[in-house]
C-alpha cells in the first residue's frame, strides 16, 4: 500500500516531537545536565545572542550572534562579538557549535569571525538552500553563488540530534516566518529564533518571500506543545508597551497561557487573520537588504570586485 507523502511527514514529525519532549523531561528530572545560558542583547538590532554550555563538560553553542554594522558609513566591526569572545575565553568554554535559527532579515551574522577565533562547526536549517534559492534571484547573484548550502558546515533536517558536551540536543523545523526557521532543543532549553516573542509582545511576522502565517501558528503550538517548564529563549525582544526591560526568557507555560497574539483558545484562522492584518501595517526591517545578502552566505560578505571593493546590492524591485 503506497501512503501519502504527507502523512509519512506528519508520522516523521510526530516521533521527531516525541523525541525533544522526552529529552526535556530528562533534564527536568535531572537525569541529564541541565545548559547554562548566558545571554548578549544587542540593541541597535534588539537581537539576543545566546551562549549556552555545558557544566561538566564546558562544551558550548552561541545562538544568532550579531555582526556590528553603520549602515551610513558601510562599515563593519565586531565589538558584540568581541564581548562574546571574552565571556567563552574568561569561562574557559570550547565552542562546538555556531547555531543560526534563520537567515535574519534585522542583522547581520559574526558566526564566520567567531568561528575563526573560537572554533566550531556553523549550523542552519536545510532548508537555507530555499531562501538562497529565492534571494540569489532578487539580488541577482549569478551563477557563482551557491545555493545548496555548502556556506555552512551542518544542515540540519527536522528531528536531527546532536549534542553539546553531554547534553542530547535536536533541531525542529518550525517555518512560518521564514521556510527556514529552525529551533534547537538542548536539555531543557529551546532556541527558537523568530516564532515567540515575550508573552506581552506577541509572534513574528509571516509576511517575508516564503512566509506564512499558517505553517507559523502550527511551528509555534508544535513547540507549545513541549513540557510545561521548558525554557524558551528568543532571538527578538522590543519591549511592549508598559514593560521598561528587554527580556528574552520564558516559558512553555508562561505563552501557551498568555501570549497576546497565540494563547490557548486563538484558533488558527484568527490567528492567520490577525497576523495578515498586522504585518500589512509593518515597515520592512531597517537592515534587511545587508543582512540577507550577507546572512545566505553563512555571515560571509560578497567577495569583493575588480577593485578590491565589496558591494552590497539594492534592488528596486524587491517590494
């Protein structure tokens, strides 16, 4: 009997699931370490870059880390990097992993400069090589830019475990805002990019090239599926009204029961129809012609022209 694709994914994902959920019971139990997770908000990009580790074995991932960039001057630096450089080497950590969620449309990626002054194999979703795919046309990269991925080391499926140190880890598919977007499950602790923001602040928007609110509202209730005290960490935080802190830690509990745009009893289609409507009335990000230039690349910039000189491309087709 042949069975239908679909269902095969949905079997797939379901013990992929199955899976990150015992892995979080077990650290919840103390059957296996627990990360510590020390965290650098930038905030020109109100990005949160997370270095997680393992107690025992000192083992180490950073999660979406920032490359400084003055748009007016066209000019790099790596000072938030650098601030990462010194907490890995002050405690005394071993970076195995440069862990990208997605490819950012709101900063521009350090993981090529922290990779070559700290090691580590660099991680996305494979399904990068669709965004590569989309963007390569409409800045019109040419034949000479890759679009299979091979910019990083690791492509991660739904369902691939890895490990950090000794802790079981395992990376789950959650498009919506991106095709791409993945979260990684270490222990107790899932990074989970742009999916969630802070209870009080609501999702990410849906609306980039490959988008969709739809596939977003199932991402985020497969993750608000996992065990109650499950850590979450953001990629994201710009303080909702009323709140004076950047905050980027919550819980499975904390959104499943008060997140303004997604809590228990939003149903799909208010949801989709809510995030249609809300994303019409955003600007596109202040750095999203930059950074997905750069950030399909794996962090690298353009190799640089006859003259020596990088450029960046501004199509103006792109809206």
């Amino acid at each position: 009997m042949n069975v239908p694709a679909n269902l095969i994914q949905r079997n797939d994902a379901a013990v992929h699931f199955g899976r990150a959920e015992t892995q979080v019971e077990q650290a919840l139990q103390s059957d296996i370490h627990r990360p510590v997770v020390r965290t650098f908000f930038d905030e020109p990009t109100f990005t949160a870059t997370h270095i997680v580790h393992d107690p025992a074995t000192k083992a180490a991932a950073i999660v979406d880390s920032v490359m400084d960039f003055d748009e007016a001057a066209g000019r790099t630096s790596f000072e938030s990097a650098d601030r990462i450089i010194d907490y890995v080497k002050a405690e005394g950590l071993t970076v195995e992993w440069l862990l990208e969620t997605h490819a950012h449309a709101d900063h521009l990626s350090a993981a090529p400069y922290l990779q070559q002054k700290l090691g580590g194999a660099l991680a996305i979703g494979e399904d990068i090589r669709s965004v590569q795919e989309v963007f390569g046309k409409i800045f019109n990269e040419g034949t000479e830019f890759a679009r299979d991925g091979s910019q990083f080391d690791r492509l991660f499926a739904d369902g691939d475990k890895f490990s950090l140190g000794g802790i079981p880890a395992i990376a789950l598919h959650v498009p919506g805002h991106t095709p791409a977007d993945m979260a990684y499950v270490i222990g107790d602790a899932a990074f989970i990019g742009d999916t969630l923001f802070m209870p009080d602040y609501g999702t990410a928007r849906a609306d980039f090239p490959g988008g969709d609110a739809h596939r977003l509202f199932r991402s985020i209730h497969r993750l608000l599926e996992l065990p109650d005290e499950t850590r979450l960490f953001l990629c994201h935080d710009y303080k909702a009204p009323n709140r004076d802190e950047f905050a980027w830690e919550t819980t499975v509990r904390a959104e499943r029961s008060s997140n303004v745009h997604v809590h228990e009893g939003v149903d799909e289609d208010a949801f989709v129809a809510m995030r249609t409507a809300r994303d019409a009335t955003l600007d596109m990000p202040r750095l999203i012609l930059p950074s997905v230039q750069v950030n399909m690349r794996g962090g690298h910039l353009p190799e640089p022209e006859s003259n020596g000189t990088r450029y960046l491309k501004l199509p103006l087709n792109l809206l």
